[in-house]
C-alpha cells in the first residue's frame, strides 16, 4: 500500500531516487540499529565491560537473525519506540549472549547513531550527483563562455550577457553547496551514546572510553558532549538541504522561462513523450524543472520543521524529536529528486544560440542604451548623454526603428560620433564587460 508521494510506484522515482529510498526505508533502519548494537558490543568486549566472547557472538549472529517484523510493528505501536522491541526480539536469538546488547545504553543513543549512519550515505548520494551538476555547468560555461544573449533584469531586456556568464553564476552556487557540505560533515557525522540522562552514569567511569570505542567502530565522530537535545547539526543539515534545492530551483526557473515560446532559448533534453500533455501535442512542458522547483518548496519547509525540532526541553524532548523524524529523511528524498533532476536536464540541455541573437537583437540596439551613454559622455556630460539616449529610446520605441538609425539622425550626436562609431556602440557584441573574464576566474577555482 502506498499513501504518500514519495512511496508511489508512479511519481516516486520521479521525486526522489531508489538509492535514497532504499537509505531511509524501514529495513534499512533496522540495519543501522543493529549495526549500531553490534558497534556498541565490540567496544564493551575490547574494554571488558561485557565478555568477548559475547562481544564476538553478537557481532556475528545479530545481523543475521530473522526479525518478526509483524510482532516488531505490534510492539513499536505499543512502546512508542522501535528500539527496546528490536533488542528483545535480537536478545532472544543470541541466547546467553543476548543478556549483554544494549548495555548501558538508551534508546535514543541507538536511534540517533543509525541516524547519523543514515545521512552519512545519503549525504555521498547527493555529493555524487551534485558533483555531476557541477561538472555539467562546467562544460556548458567553457562551451558558451561567448555566447551573447540578452541579460534581464525584472524579466525586461537590461544589458547583454553571454550565456556562459549564466551557467558560470550557476556553478558558483553549486560549488558553495559542495564547500558548505565539506565543511558541514565534521559538526553532522558525530554518533550518540550518552545513556539515559546523557552522563554514561552506568558504566561508571568508563563511559567515555566506551563511547570513543564504539564510534571508532562506526568511523564516527566522537561527541564532545551529549547532543540528546542538541539537535543543531541536524537543523543545519536541513538548512543545506534547503541550499542545495534552492539553488537548483534558481537553474530551473531560468530555464523553465527560457522554454517559453516567447523565449525558446533552451530546452530540457528530448524524450519521445515527456512533457507532454492530454489534450495539446505541441506541448513540451518542462518536467525536470517542475520537480526542482516543487521540491525546493517542499525542502524549505521541511527545514524549518527542523528548526522547530531543534527546540527541545530539558534532557529528553518531548515531541520535537519525532518531528525530525518526518523531517530529515523526506528533506533528502526530495533533495535526491531534485539533484536528480538537475544533473538529467544539464547532461543534455539543448541550447539554441540563434534564438539567443535574435532576442539579443528583438528590441533594435535598446539593449545596450547604456553602451551609447557612456560612449557619449566623455564629449557631452554623462547627464547630457543620459538625456539624449532617453529621448532616443523614446522615438525608437514609437517609430520602430533601429536606436542606431535614429542616433544618426541625431545632429547633436552625429557632430560628435561617426556613423561607423554609433553601430560600434550599438552592437551588443561589443558590450560583455569582463562576461568572458568571470566565466575564466569561476573555472579556475578549484572544485571543492
């Protein structure tokens, strides 16, 4: 039975991605929870705490023990919690070894750690992709790097650009989401074991060392202290979360508008019968871009849960754990959706240069109005020179003309400039500033 969007065997795959489903599905908890177990038994066998030979028993046999996940979801309903229903059924099948799992330990030590081995992998998940969506940026910002097209500013024609500049100022978000997630791993990949208050109080004054023990097992940070509602590494995590979508929402939006009939600069790549509609065949809706944009929407919000969830009372929350709980792993399914989404509509953008010049060349030479002002100004004052062009854009406009032509019936203009130097001016080609110059610095920075 499937009741949510991401469980649907029709639009899961389409918002999120099998690898990351199968990350935060309900076997793959169990497995961090054992494997949780397991850590923390090897560390007490090596310290003493409990025997070795114990140790050793629940390091081999408790991954393989065939759970009654009927009486398991029968019980969790019941406690509240997954945990003490695992160890009885994981207790039971070790035998005299049994009577040492979980020692010292309290359920959220256990839930938190499996979480943490949960958002290291789904983290490489979205590293590997959003790796790919750089690289795919890269290519297209040294392809296009002199591709002029119209820049815009409130959706109206403002300077001319070249569309490497664009793929270039999308790449540098994309490679500061990279920098943020190296930077972010060694405050989030940080395990849990603090006992039931969050002092270690029952294994004495051997807490610390079994706690160092077990997360050198896990290849885990070790906790400086007690993170049990603590919950600021998972908040930030979200908060990147939220990054990453809304920088990819960014790429997509500009390519969703470009799609336009108006625009037809671009296009998410060709697949016989995506995008298309019911009832009108010319339609080629953009699909990827949608999903971005959706998940973004759904990603923020899901970060702010986890902003709320970081609010905790005292040493045990009271429901903003469970929160996080809902929070974090449908953040990554739609984050792995949407990065997803990105790296298929990059790896085969179809961009039309063409359509790029003649929007560039739609509005007559308007678009670089300020190219003629300020070649203008050193003879007549910038003031004169704004004054001039206004009221030359003005006539333009109503007669439909070239800005040139009427630049050069301008006798105020023409005693100053040659015809020659006025189409110089009014070539969008020759007013790209340093565009090819930032395309250059952006590739050679050092991918993260």
């Amino acid at each position: 039975m499937h009741s949510t969007l991401l469980d649907s065997r029709f639009l899961g795959s389409l918002f999120s991605t099998p690898a990351m489903r199968a990350t935060f599905a309900d076997t793959a908890y169990l497995e961090r929870y054992t494997e949780t177990e397991v850590a923390l038994a090897i560390a007490e066998g090596k310290l003493g705490l409990i025997p070795a030979d114990a140790a050793q028993a629940i390091a081999e046999n408790a991954p393989r023990i065939k759970l009654d996940l009927l009486r398991l979801e029968r019980e969790t309903h019941n406690v509240g919690y997954p945990i003490l229903p695992l160890v009885h059924q994981l207790a039971e099948g070790l035998g005299e070894a049994g009577k040492y799992l979980h020692w010292g330990a309290t359920t959220q030590d256990i839930m938190d750690t499996a979480l943490v081995l949960q958002l290291r992998t789904a983290l490489e998940l979205i590293e590997v992709d959003l790796r790919g969506v750089a690289a795919q940026l890269r290519r297209l910002s040294l392809e296009y790097r002199d591709t002029p097209m119209a820049g815009r500013t409130h959706l109206q024609h403002a300077l001319p650009i070249t569309f490497g500049l664009k793929t270039a100022i999308w790449l540098g978000m994309v490679e500061r989401n990279l920098e943020r997630l190296h930077q972010l791993r060694p405050r989030v990949l940080v395990g849990q074991f603090a006992g039931a208050g969050g002092t270690l109080a029952s294994l004495g004054n051997r807490g610390l060392e079994v706690q160092a023990a077990m997360m050198d097992e896990l290849k885990l940070g070790v906790p400086i202290t007690t993170w049990h509602t603590a919950r600021d590494g998972l908040a930030e995590t979200a908060q990147w979360l939220g990054l990453v979508t809304a920088s990819l929402a960014k790429i997509a939006l500009d390519v969703s508008i470009m799609m336009t009939n108006e625009f037809g600069e671009v296009f998410e790549p060709f697949v016989q019968g995506r995008g298309a509609s019911s009832t009108m065949p010319q339609k080629r809706n953009p699909i990827s871009c949608e999903v971005m944009i959706g998940a973004a929407k759904t990603v923020r919000h899901l970060a702010g849960l986890a902003l709320d969830g970081a609010v905790q009372d005292f040493e045990r929350a009271t429901g903003p754990w469970q929160a996080e709980w809902v929070a974090l792993p449908e953040a990554f399914l739609h984050s792995a959706g949407a990065v997803s989404q990105a790296l298929f509509m990059l790896s085969g953008l179809e961009v039309d240069t063409q359509r790029m010049r003649q929007n560039l060349d739609s509005t007559g030479g308007l678009i670089v109005a300020e190219a003629v002002m300020m070649g203008l100004a050193p003879a007549m004052g910038r003031n004169e020179a704004h004054d001039v062009v206004y009221t030359a854009c003005r006539v333009a406009l109503e007669k439909k003309q070239t800005l040139a032509n009427v630049l050069k019936g301008n006798h105020e203009v023409t005693k100053l400039v040659t015809d020659a130097e006025i189409d110089a001016m009014c070539s969008p080609s020759n007013y790209l500033g340093s565009a090819a110059q930032m395309v250059d610095k952006m590739l050679a920075e050092k991918a993260n």
